[in-house]
C-alpha cells in the first residue's frame, strides 16, 4: 500500500477515468463546462474540479451522467473494473 491506503489509490485512479468519460461526453454533446455542470445536477466550479481530476464526483452525478449521457455505460463499467484491477495489482 506504498503511498497511500487502498481508498486513496482507487481515489486517484477513479478521478482520472471519470474526468476523461466526462470531457468525452462533454465534446461529444458540444456543450460546455456550465451546461455539463447543470445536466449532472453540480456547480460548474465543482464540474471543473472533477474535469481536472481534482475531485471524485457525487454517487447521483455519476449516476446521472451513465444513465442519460454515457454513450456506453457497460464500457465505462469494464473501464472501472479495469482500474481497480491495476490498482489490485500494483500493491499485491
């Protein structure tokens, strides 16, 4: 668990697939920061933080954007499995 606890690395790695689905969507629908920040319910400061992996988004967020917005909800799921796989393996 060299640096950080199990939660702390899932954390980083989650922040970063979920900022990279949210651009994706975002420059697939053509919208901007603002308009993504109200389809997922948040302020456009919070969306921006999650954009730049600064910060995980809330459960219904996510929710939100797999549901109504993802292009390929299974594919972001896989993705997740994928990452914590990775992380599994990079303290095992």
């Amino acid at each position: 668990k060299e640096g950080g606890t199990m939660k702390e690395l899932y954390q980083e790695e989650l922040k970063k697939l979920i900022a990279s689905y949210f651009v994706m969507t975002r420059k697939t629908e053509n919208i901007s920061q603002n308009k993504m920040s109200e389809w997922l319910l948040i302020s456009e400061r919070s969306y921006v933080e999650i954009e730049h992996g600064h910060n995980l988004c809330n459960p219904i967020s996510l929710l939100i954007s797999l549901v109504y917005y993802c292009q390929d909800p299974l594919t972001f799921l896989e993705d997740v499995r994928k990452v914590l796989e990775r992380v599994n393996n990079s303290v095992a």
